[in-house]
C-alpha cells in the first residue's frame, strides 16, 4: 500500500513525539476544576487572547494555582464548558504575588525562561488556531537556523565532510520547510521548497542542480524527528548512514540548550515550529542561554542568518501581542 501524502502541521507541543508520551489528563482535569472555581476571565493578564483559544497563565498567586500540579509545556485542552484553553505554567518564572496584579511583567523572577515561555506560548496559540504565517518575514531565518543547528552539531560529533554537511542542511531545510505545508503536499510544493532552498545561504554556495540531486531522493511525507533522521540518512550517502538513527541523533543534540524542559523542550523542537523559533530567539537574545552548543552554532553563523533581523521580528510580535 503506498504511504498517504499528507501532512499535517504540529501545533501542540504535546503532539511532538516525546510529547505525546506524557500524560496530561491529570494536569487538565485539576485545571479545568480550578478554572471553574476561580472564574476569573483575566488569566491572560496582558497578553491578547486568540480568536477560538483563552489564555491561562498560572502563576501561583493563591493556594489553589500553588497546589496545582507543575508541567513544563504550553498545555491545549478543552475545559469543561468546552473552551479551548492554552494553560502555561509561569511559577518557575515568577514571584508568587498574592492577589490581583495586572502584569506578569511586574512579578519575573527568570526573565530567560519567562521570555522563552512568552514567545513559544504566543506562538503556540497562533498555530493552534491556523495562523501559520506569523513571522513569515523570517522564515528563512529560522529555517536556516534549524538547518546549521542539525548540521553542525552531526558534523561536530560525526566527523562530517563538508559536502556531507552541506547535504545535511539542505535535508534538515527540506524537512523544516515542508512543516508548514498543512495538508496534502503537491509537486508545486516541493517545488516551492526547493526554490527556498536555493534562497537560503547555506555553508556552500548551491546551484539547482545540487539541491535536485539531494530532494529528489527524499520523502516528503514525514514531519517528525525519524523521517529527519531517516532523509539525513539518504542525504549524508551510504558512507555515513550507517553511523546515523534516531538515537544518535537525539544523544547529539539534546545538550544543545539548558532552557525551560531541557532536552524534553529540544526534542519537541524538532516538530513543533514555536518551539524551535523560541529557542533560537532566546539562545541568540538572552545572556542566560549565551553559553549553550545552540547559541555558539548561531552566533557562528549569524551573518547568514541575519539574526538581528530575526530577533527584531520575534520582539515586534511580541510586543503587537500585549496590551
């Protein structure tokens, strides 16, 4: 039976893989009682709610948001009114005010992880209602980002030539561009990413001929780590595929970043785009992160990544979400 080409974005990062291996139920039942208890309309304190999806930020400024149990990843449920709900967990982030407050901004504790935690929320709530083009200003920024991430870290480990990390980039930048093509891919699809490709300053000049040669090969239907893993494969050639699985690269790249969920949040960030993009926003922004494997890679690399450019749009959208 041929392989259905469809795909379908991730928005949820507890869709990712590792994600979906958690259990929330036990999280959002005691949110949803809380929520019904506290009918407080102002969880979202100064930032926009979506169109179909509330905000809830938890803060622990009584004993019920303090007794609820901790997670680590924006949380999207129904609540038993049927609102769909984005729940993140700020209380790591923040000192516990007691009461009413109006801005989160007024209690940051962290202001690294409250940072990474805003934008990856915002983020979350417009690709969970379909807004997948916010920031499409950058998105060869970011997409490129992803590609030297990858690249770089298997080369570094795996001893890479550079013509097999060039292959590389242009898989992890197939890979990462198909991600938000929502629905059933087309030949003009991957034609539209190939022509990306080509417009992404990549760690060797490229001409059409070389990325044909590498996309053609690939399979456009995935968009989780292992099919990453499995184009890397067929991209770095037979001399090299065989150092190369799921495991290697998870162990390779999960050191890359000590943020908010660590490796958990690094994996996810494979799948889920607003993870990625916060990451890399506060790798490259934030002092906190300045001394992780990911911040090197894009500090390395910045020129071609106009990560000036890239931080301007990402601190512009965030200030277009607040009040």
């Amino acid at each position: 039976m041929e392989k259905e080409l469809s795909l379908e974005t991730i928005v949820d990062p507890y869709e990712t893989s590792i994600g979906s291996m958690i259990n929330t139920s036990k999280i959002t039942d005691a949110i949803s009682k809380y929520l019904v208890e506290a009918d407080d309309n102002n969880l979202n304190y100064e930032y926009e709610n979506g169109t179909d999806t509330k905000l809830v930020f938890i803060t622990g400024k009584n004993d019920e948001e303090q007794k609820l149990p901790l997670w680590e990843h924006p949380l999207a449920f129904q609540d038993v009114r049927n609102n769909n709900i984005l729940a993140v967990d700020l209380r790591k982030f923040v000192n516990p005010k007691k009461g009413d407050f109006t801005n989160l901004k007024d209690i940051i504790r962290d202001g690294g992880g409250f940072e990474f935690t805003i934008v990856r929320t915002l983020l979350t709530l417009d690709f969970l209602e379909e807004n997948y083009g916010v920031l499409r200003n950058v998105q060869k920024n970011y997409a490129a980002g992803f590609a030297f991430w990858v690249s770089t870290s298997l080369t570094s480990a795996l001893m890479l030539s550079p013509v097999e990390k060039l292959n590389v980039e242009i898989a992890s930048l197939f890979y990462f561009y198909m991600m938000h093509v929502n629905g059933t891919p087309d030949m003009s699809d991957v034609a539209t990413v190939k022509n990306k490709i080509l417009n992404t300053k990549l760690s060797l000049p490229i001409n059409k001929n070389v990325v044909e040669s590498i996309v053609n090969k690939l399979d456009i239907t995935t968009l989780e780590l292992d099919g990453l893993v499995e184009n890397i494969k067929i991209a770095v050639g037979e001399a090299k595929s065989g150092l190369i699985n799921t495991n290697v690269v998870i162990n390779i790249i999960s050191n890359s970043w000590y943020g908010p969920g660590a490796s958990e949040t690094i994996l996810m960030g494979t799948e889920h785009i607003p993870t990625w993009i916060a990451m890399m926003f506060s790798a490259s922004n934030n002092k906190t992160y300045k001394k992780t494997r990911l911040a090197n890679i894009l500090d390395t690399n910045k020129t071609k990544l106009k990560l000036k450019e890239f931080i301007s749009a990402v601190e512009h959208y965030v200030n277009e979400k607040s009040y």
